[in-house]
C-alpha cells in the first residue's frame, strides 16, 4: 500500500510582502469559509502544519490565534484546533472591497474597448505570471534548504 503524498494546504509566496502569518491566516480563513475544512473538523496540528509548511511552528500558533480570535476555529485544550460550528459563508469585508476594485478595473479596461474575454485572458495571463513567480521563488528557496 502506497501513500500518495497530498498537495500542501499552505505554499509561502516568497514574493509577497505579506508576513507568512498573515498569509497562513489568509489561506486558512479561505478554506474554512468555502468549506474545505467543514464545521467541528479538526484542523492540522501546529506542528504537523509547521512541517509540512516549512515554517517556524510559532507561524502557525500566531496564524491560528489569529483565526481563533476572528471565531472562526476554536481551541480545544489537549484536543487541537476545530473549525467553528456556525461560521456565516458570506465573504470578509477585506474580500468584499478587493471584489470592489476588481469590478472597477474591468470597468477601466472596457472603458479602453477590451472585451469581457480579452479582460479574462489579460487576468489569467497575470494570474499566471505570479504563479509563474512564486514557483520559482519556492524553487530557488529549496536549493538553499536541499544544499544545508
């Protein structure tokens, strides 16, 4: 029996200039609302998250009191960390206005003569090319920690 190694919850964007924990939190408060994590699920452990994220397990600790904080998981002593069991599904306020300037700079672009589809491609193109960075920032981040 083979265990097929899962994709990691949480990749660090080297090139954001977001703290890790900010980005962690980020990502966490993302899968609980759309549902990835399920209401009363138990969360990965700090430590378990920490290695597999390759990051500094008090990343995490501050990340999930953060999330904590915010009533959307809560702390079972000697248990871990469980999602909330009545989280609303409707999107942060920061999402909220980040919609709000997205909408806005379609407007922009049609006011230019783009179309719909020429701004969905113009969009997936960036979104591409950041990926396109983050990875090679990952990438070059691992031949420092492979050569140590």
């Amino acid at each position: 029996m083979t265990a097929e190694k899962q994709p990691s919850l949480f990749v660090v964007d080297e090139t954001s200039d977001l703290p890790i924990w900010v980005q962690l939190r980020n990502r966490f408060a993302y899968l609980v609302r759309t549902g990835y994590f399920k209401p009363g699920e138990q969360l990965p452990s700090v430590r378990s998250l920490a290695a597999d994220a390759k990051i500094n397990y008090n990343t995490v600790t501050k990340a999930y009191r953060d999330l904590e904080l915010e009533n959307l998981i809560v702390s079972v002593r000697g248990r871990g960390m469980y999602v909330q069991k009545n989280i609303p599904g409707e999107a942060e306020p920061a999402e909220i206005a980040v919609d709000v300037q997205l909408e806005d700079c379609i407007r922009q672009y049609r006011a230019l003569g783009l179309t719909y589809e020429d701004i969905r491609a113009r969009f997936s193109s960036i979104a591409q090319d950041m990926a396109d960075k983050t990875a090679a920032a990952q990438e070059e981040r691992m031949e420092y920690t492979d050569e140590g």
